[in-house]
C-alpha cells in the first residue's frame, strides 16, 4: 500500500510582412537609442506540496513548498516549510488534487487529527483551520471533492461505548464545518468494516467507498460499499469476487470515477483492477478486468484517472504503469516507468495540465520524491531527470538532507503530495 511536444510553425501572410517589417524596425532604432522596449511578463511559478512526517517526534511534521516550475531557477528546491501544531500526527492522505478553492484537507492519521492548509496564496501557505472527530466518526483517512464544494469525509470508525464500529461518510465545508453524517452502519454490517476510500457518483446520486483497515485487519476488507449521495444512506455492501490467482479482491482501495461521470474502476492493494456494474440498482456487482504481480508486503496503491488512461504505483516493477481504458472492460498496457529495485512507489497525483505525475512512496523512496513526464496521447511516462538536488547525479528530491525553513533537520517523509492549481482562486 502505491512530454515531448513539437514545435509549431507560424507562418506570416505576405499581406502583414509589411507591418512586421515596421514592427522590427521600431525595436531596432529603440535599441540603437539606447532605450529598451518594455520587460516580458514574467512567467507565474509553479509549486508542489508535499506532505510530511518528521523522523524526530519531538519536531513538528509539516507542509513542504517545492518549487517546480519548468526552466526556473529554483527547479526542486523546497522554499518554504509550514510546520503544524501536536506531535506524531502520521502525515498521511491528503486530497488527491487541489480544489479549486484551494484548501487542501490533509489528514494526520496517527493522531486523527485533519488540518485545511489555505493555499490561496501558491508560495505562502497557512493554516485554514483542523479538527479531528465529527458525529461520532473517528480517524478520517480520504476526502473527496463534492459537486457543490464541499468535501466528503470517509472515516474509518465509529466510537459505541468503549467499542469501535464500522465508520462513514461525513459532509464537511471547506471551512471544516460539518454538514450531515451518515447513519450508524446496522448491526448486521461486519464489525471490522472500516471505510477507506470513495468515489462520488453524482449522475447516479451514488457515492462508492472501501474498506481497508488502516490498523491491518483483513476480515470486510474484500468489501466495496454502495451509498446514496442525497442522504447519504448505506444501500449495499458487496464482496468482490477473486481472480484466477487468488487473492485478487483483499484490500479493497481506491475507487476511481471515469470521463463518462458514469464508470467507477476499483483497484485493490493485493493489485487487482475492477469495473463496477449496476452501481444505481439492487445489484451492483464488481469483475475484476486487470491484475499485476505483487510482492510480498508490497501493493499496488494509489491510481489516477487522465482522459483514457489509468496510471497505477505497481511496487513489483518499482514503477508507475499507465493503462488504456478506452474499454474499461479490457485495460492495456501502454507505458511504464519504472524507479531503483529497492524504490517502493506508493502515491500518485497529476499537474493540473496533466503532463507531470508526483511519486512518493516507501523503500528506498521513503525520503524522496520523484516527477515523471505523461504523455496524454500515448499513455507513455518517463522520469523527469531534471528534478533533483544540487549536485546529484540521479533524479529525485530527497527529504533527509536538509536544513527546513522552519527550523531543524531531522529527515522528512512524504506522502500524500499535490501540485498547485495556475491562475487566481
């Protein structure tokens, strides 16, 4: 639990070329005066957030500002550190892209604690606001962006008594407010059903989630949950079915929505890929139309959905593999990058242009973090050899060699990690 592009041609119509030719002419006899014709607008930055536990638990975890923007000076260098309050929280999941409101929930699953980072402002970023348990529900893991702005919380658990039950679903303001909660899961619902990851389905008033236990019990988490969207009641809880090896459907993980607004793809940690049917009926159903070879203690992790294209962390080829899904029914293989033996890729998001993927993972990648270049068209992926420290030799970034903004420096970890959104919020 993981671009080449052409240049163009312009062509000048014979009609202009005599208004280009006075146009050129005006820059000339303004440089020979000795005076300059006005600066060019400067190209905005651009920035990667990374999401990071501190090695010294008596130091603060914090969030990273990378600067990534392409040909800038200051390519891969981290120049800024916002350190947040408590100690141990476990950076963990944070929103898989940036909203466009541009508050990132990012959740410390150690301490079950969530903070808003306002990144409003791409190179200063702040604390919006935190909270930790909503209705009952405890140790939120994903959030997911609703239709109308707000995000959904799946929380793991549930506190009864001194006993935990299965979690839910929790509607939250940007503001960290809480909207509606979803229902006590019924009794008859496996009591280590734990709700891991989802999928908002608005064209079905549909919400599909999973149930992985984070603290590792296994018993539900074959499982994949079917709500309704409107009043967020649980509808169905359905196992999905093995493959031919076996052992295909542990570890239900990250459902992801496709172009269509329709299709939900579910991917599993023990590397099995499947297509969801009859989502919006009495029986929805799950098929498995891909797998990958998986290593012991090692499993395939967080997707990303671009266009026709599904790209996956697959830690048996330490490498991210980019799929076809033209036919969601039959996904092929159609690029792959891949890192050292002993790299462990694990999260995966998209520039908001969809031609770089941030990778950070386990392993020998435990304290780095790696770009890769996507090609939309082909599907191809490649290693961005130019994002790395000063002086190395290799690509990657590395979080166990610096001094921080904020004071310190103890080695960084990295997980969930999102690139910034251009323009003005």
């Amino acid at each position: 639990m993981p671009v080449s592009r052409a240049a163009g041609q312009v062509l000048v119509s014979p009609i202009v070329s005599p208004i280009v030719s006075s146009i050129v002419a005006s820059i000339v006899a303004l440089l020979a005066s000795g005076c300059a014709p006005a600066a060019q607008v400067e190209r905005e930055s651009d920035y990667l957030y990374l999401w990071v536990a501190s090695t010294d638990t008596t130091a603060p975890d914090f969030l990273a500002t990378v600067d990534v923007t392409t040909g800038g000076a200051r390519y891969g260098q981290v120049v800024a550190t916002l350190p947040v309050p408590g100690r141990r929280n476990v950076p963990h999941h944070t929103e898989h892209q940036l909203a466009p409101d541009r508050q990132l929930f990012a959740n410390g699953f150690g301490s079950g604690r969530t903070f808003i980072f306002d990144l409003s402002r791409p190179d200063s970023a702040r604390i919006a606001g935190d909270f930790t348990d909503l209705a009952g529900y405890m140790h939120p893991h994903s959030f997911i962006l609703m239709p109308n702005g707000n995000r959904l919380g799946t929380f793991q658990m549930r506190h009864e008594g001194n006993e935990m039950t299965p979690g839910g679903l929790v509607e939250i303001t940007p503001a960290g407010q809480m909207v509606r909660a979803s229902a006590p899961q019924p009794d008859a619902i496996d009591p280590a059903t734990r709700v891991y990851s989802g999928a908002v389905v608005e064209a079905l008033d549909r919400i599909v989630t999973t149930t992985t236990d984070m603290d590792g019990d296994a018993p539900a988490s074959r499982q994949v949950q079917i709500w309704r969207l409107s009043d967020l009641a649980l509808l169905h809880t359905i196992v999905l079915p093995d493959g031919p090896t076996g052992g295909e459907s542990m570890y239900t993980a990250e459902p992801r929505l496709l172009d269509d607004g329709r299709t939900v793809l579910v991917s599993t940690f023990n590397c099995g890929l499947y297509l969801l049917s009859g989502i919006e009926t009495d029986a929805p159903a799950g098929k498995l139309v891909a797998s990958f070879p998986r290593k012991a203690e090692q499993n395939c992790a967080i997707p990303v959905v671009r266009g026709h294209h599904y790209l996956v962390t697959v830690p048996a080829y330490s490498g991210v593999v980019s799929l076809d899904i033209s036919d969601p029914s039959k996904p092929r293989e159609v690029g792959r990058v891949t890192f050292d033996s002993t790299d462990v890729p694990h999260w995966i998001s998209m520039a908001p242009d969809g031609r770089r993927v941030v990778v950070t993972g386990y392993g020998a990648m435990r304290h780095r973090v790696e770009l890769v270049h996507f090609d939309s068209t082909t599907g191809a992926l490649t290693r961005d050899t130019l994002f790395r420290d000063a002086g190395a030799t290799t690509s990657g970034v590395r979080m166990d060699n610096k001094s921080w903004p904020h004071g310190g420096t103890a080695a960084g970890v990295p997980h969930g990690a999102v690139f910034a959104r251009p323009g003005t919020p």
